[in-house]
C-alpha cells in the first residue's frame, strides 16, 4: 500500500451524515506519510466535503526532528494548495439541478430494482437452505463460491468495475447467503 495509514474515507462520510455541523480536518501528512501522495489526498478530502486538510510543513523538512520524510516546504504549500479545484456543496444553477435531479431519479430506479433483486435472491438462498437441511449438506460449499467470486471478478473487471468494489460486494453477498442459510437450517 502507498499510505503510511490507509484513509478510511467511511468514517468521515458517516460523520458527515450524521453530524455535519462538526467540521472535519484531514491529515493528508499521516495518511499518506509521502509528499507525494498530497494532491491526490488532498482533492479527495475536499471533494468529499471536508473542512479543511492538516498539512505538515517545515522550512527544511530533511532537518524535521520528527516525521521527516512526510513534510513539505512552505513553496511547496503554496503549490498544493493552488493545485486543488475548490468546489462547492450545490450551485444555484436550474440547468444542472434539474439535470441532476433526472439523474438521481434514473439512479434511484435502478437502486429499487437492485433491492428487489438482492430480496428475490435471498428467497432463492433461503430454497436452497432448505434443501441442504433436508439432504444434510453444509452450508459453505468452496468450489461453488470460488466459481462464482472468479465468474464475477472477471466479469465485473470487463464492465470497468474496480476489483476492491467487486469483492466487498461479493462478500457481503455471499456473507448474507450463508447467514440466511445458517438461520434456515439452524432454526
């Protein structure tokens, strides 16, 4: 991994959601732990609607008694910061608001019948829950899921999905399948 820490972008966001009127700061110079990973860190922070960024600057970062190796220069401040595309929450603008808003409402269609089909899909995992309580099967079959988690990667890498996002998603599926699976045959 590049990062000294990993960012954990969830608990931000979370907080955000639930208490927006705590301005939140983030230590790009901790994450990253390397200068060079700044702007990258820096543009996401203030994308996802942070208040601010933490940066660590020293007039000679080399002679830093601490944390040498993730300071910059003050020039090198100025740059950063030049650097980033301040953006805002909303806009006034009619245009963009209604395109938005058309956008959302196409998205949130296809968000209802993802529900629907993630519900359909566990009323099949729960037919299968029964028919391995009646056959004595168990409920972990390996070969089967590495199938599916190998069908699926390469499928969803083919669509341009990031591999991270196809299998956290596929996890929780597959956690929720045998979940619904241990409570069937457990009960």
């Amino acid at each position: 991994k590049p990062f000294r820490n990993s960012p954990q972008w969830g608990i931000p966001i979370q907080l955000l959601t639930n208490r927006p009127e705590i301005p939140i700061i983030c230590d790009i110079s901790h994450i990253a732990g390397n200068p060079d990973l700044f702007p990258s860190l820096a543009q996401k922070a203030i994308d996802l609607n942070m208040n601010g960024l933490h940066i660590e600057v020293h007039p000679s970062p080399a002679n830093a008694l601490s944390d040498a190796n993730q300071q910059i220069k003050v020039e090198q401040l100025q740059s950063l910061l030049s650097g980033i595309e301040w953006r805002s929450p909303s806009t006034d603008n009619p245009d963009f608001l209604v395109t938005l808003q058309n956008l959302r409402q196409d998205i949130n269609g296809i968000d209802d019948a993802l529900i629907k089909n993630f519900f359909k899909r566990m009323e099949m995992i729960r037919k299968i829950g029964i028919l391995k309580k009646g056959n004595q099967v168990t409920i972990l079959q390996v070969e089967r899921w590495k199938k599916i988690e190998e069908h699926y990667m390469t499928e969803g890498r083919a669509l341009g999905l990031s591999e991270s996002f196809l299998s956290e998603l596929l996890t929780l599926i597959h956690d929720e399948s045998m979940r619904i699976q241990y409570e069937v045959m457990n009960s």
